[in-house]
C-alpha cells in the first residue's frame, strides 16, 4: 500500500507550515460542547476555533477522544446507584490527563491494487467529472453497467502503461466534505523525514510525542442491536449518586480515579490513538505531543523548515494533484489497514505514563 499524508487549512497559515512551526491544537477541544460554546476559549487561537467550528457540522466532535478503557456496562451499577443498566450501553472512562496532550491530524491518502474489482467513490468521480463540464450525479454513477462506469473511469484516471491492467488500481481522495477545512492543502512528500524532524524537536523542547494511524474500533452494545432506538444520548458522569456501595469513589470536583477499574474482568484498554468506528471515514494520522507544560492550551511545536518535504496545492486542485501523484488509480474505498505508530515511546508506555499523571476521569455512557 502507497500512503501520502495530507492537511487542509487557511492560506494565512502557509509560511508557519513552510517555517516548520507547527500549531498543535488541545485535545480537549474535542470535548464539552454545550450549546455551540467552546470550551477553553480563552487558549485557542484563529486557526484552533476555525478548525473547531468546521468539525461541528460535519460531526467531529468526539467525546470518546482520551477513553483509557471501555468496559462491561453491568458494572456500572456499583458506581451510579440506582441507574438501569439496560438502557446504558458503550461505558467508556476517560481520563483527564488526556486533555494535557496537544493533536495535529491529518488525512492519510491509501492506494492499493486489488485482484477484483472494489468499491467506486462515487461522490469524488462525480465531483471531477463535473469539473471537467460533464453534468454527472453520484446516484447515477452507482446505477450505470459497468461499461459504462469504465467509460467515465477513463476520463477522471491518469494514463500508466507502468501497472498491472489485470487489477483495479484504487486511490483514497478526500471526501468532498473535506474542502470546507481550507483554501490549501499541505501535502507531506516524505513522511519518514517528517516524523523525524518532528521526533526530533519534542527531544529538544521536551515531553513526548506518538506518530501515526488510529486504530478504529466498534463500538459495544453488548445487547442485540436489531433491538435498540437509532436515537441515543452521551451522559458524562459529574459524581456517584444514590445508594452505591462505591457512593464515595469520586472527587470533590466529581472525577474518579481509574483505580476504581481495578478487579474488572474484561477491559478493553485504549488510548489517544484509538477512535470508534463512525470515524473511520476520516483516515486520521495525527502527531500527538505530550509537552512538560501541563495546561489545556494550544502549542507551537518548532521542527525546522518544512520547504523541501512538503507542497501547497489549492484545495479545487487537490485532487487532480493526487491523481497525478497516483497515476493509473482511480478514486475508490481502501479499506483501513494500517496502524503503525512510532514516537519517543512505544503506545503501551505512553498510554501508563499518561495514567500516572493524576489517574482521575470520568465515566462516559450511551443513554438509549
């Protein structure tokens, strides 16, 4: 599999990227909506409340960012009294300590080769299609024979007598969507080189950075879905109520500490790097850093000029870029496979270490 890392963002920002001063936005920006306020506002920047204000609409947010582990819902009795298990499903705890690490994601662009043929993107063919003048829907693009899905295939692939014609040679653009992000695309050329320089700077500032894929899970209901309403609420605990036996277990401001999970059988252990499988459409690589400096703001991670690893494309032409870059692809659905990650420490140890800052979080639940 070939793979091209990509960011969208403001033409205002182009010389930070170009200089190697990376803005690292607080992962706690994904958390608290309420009532379209952002949380810590006084610490974000422009560039932090576009780029928060764009994820809103297209369903972004996500409170699940910084859950340490997932666990049996029948458990959650002891620490909420009198609650019905049987309307709760996907009990998360999310530790606090998480909302310290700053994030830069990106959207990784997969190209594979495959035996048989796989799944058109309907939606970027139509959208190329129509730049190019051919008034040509999604919907009828996955209505047409295949004949004639080859016929306009020609017309959006680039010519490359170089690979196989036994296979179908897929390419992973941006969703449509995407384009609302910015004016510009950063595109990554080198990734190794970039991960270095990046590992490189966090050496030197201080702190700890991970580098790489999200790992995409499902996420629990541990009751048969076929009996569940499509509507749900996410409830985050604030303190125990009622009768519990574990009544006590919270902190003065309402957080738990994760000792709390200790003797519970089945558990599944998670991280900053692992995200719930509604998003899997977004193909996240992200830098994650750690800095020495605890608070909820946002950083400037200095990696040295970037000029001679990556390009500036304009968003409307980012795509014909890639279909030069991939040439012979056309657009399609790769399925997520990857989930390399690399950094100043190995994912298990990072995930202990940000355990042990202060171990206090919250429960996060799904009300149906």
């Amino acid at each position: 599999m070939q793979s091209t890392l990509i960011r969208f963002t403001d033409s205002k920002y182009m010389d930070s990227y170009l200089k190697g001063e990376l803005y690292l936005s607080s992962l706690s920006t994904f958390w608290d909506i309420s009532k379209n306020k952002i949380p810590y506002f006084q610490h974000m920047n422009a560039e932090d409340i576009s780029e928060f204000l764009t994820k809103i609409p297209l369903d972004q947010q996500d409170f699940s960012e910084g859950v340490a582990a997932q666990i049996p819902r029948n458990y959650i009795a002891d620490y909420f009294g009198s609650i019905k298990t049987h309307i709760i499903h996907d009990v998360r705890f999310r530790l606090s300590a998480y909302k310290y690490c700053n994030l830069l994601c990106f959207f990784r662009i997969d190209a594979e080769s495959y035996d048989k043929y796989g799944l058109l993107d309907e939606d970027n063919i139509s959208y190329i299609l129509n730049a190019q003048g051919e008034n040509v829907s999604a919907a009828s693009i996955k209505n047409m024979g295949i004949g004639e899905v080859k016929q306009f295939i020609k017309r959006v692939s680039k010519v490359n007598h170089l690979l196989s014609s036994n296979k179908i040679h897929l390419v992973q653009l941006p969703s449509v969507d995407m384009d609302n992000f910015g004016d510009i695309v950063i595109v990554i050329k080198d990734q190794q080189e970039f991960e270095h320089r990046v590992i490189s700077a966090v050496k030197r500032t201080g702190g700890h950075v991970l580098l790489g894929d999200i790992r995409y899970h499902p996420m629990l209901d541990r009751v048969d879905p076929n009996t569940l309403n499509q509507h749900s609420i996410t409830m985050i605990s604030s303190k125990a109520v009622g009768e519990a036996d574990n009544a006590m277990s919270f902190t003065d401001d309402g957080s738990f500490h994760i000792s709390i999970l200790d003797g519970i059988k089945d558990i599944y252990w998670r991280g900053c790097f692992d995200k719930y499988d509604r998003f899997a459409h977004q193909k996240e690589w992200r830098v994650c850093w750690l800095p020495n400096e605890r608070n909820y703001k946002s950083k400037i991670l200095s990696v040295g000029p970037l000029e001679d690893i990556i390009d500036i494309v304009a968003t409307k032409d980012i795509r014909e870029y890639l279909l030069n870059k991939f040439k012979g692809y056309i657009p399609g659905i790769v399925p997520n496979d990857r989930q390399q990650i690399t950094g100043t420490n190995s994912y298990n140890a990072f995930k202990e270490y940000v355990k042990m800052i202060d171990g206090l979080g919250e429960f996060v639940v799904e009300i149906r």
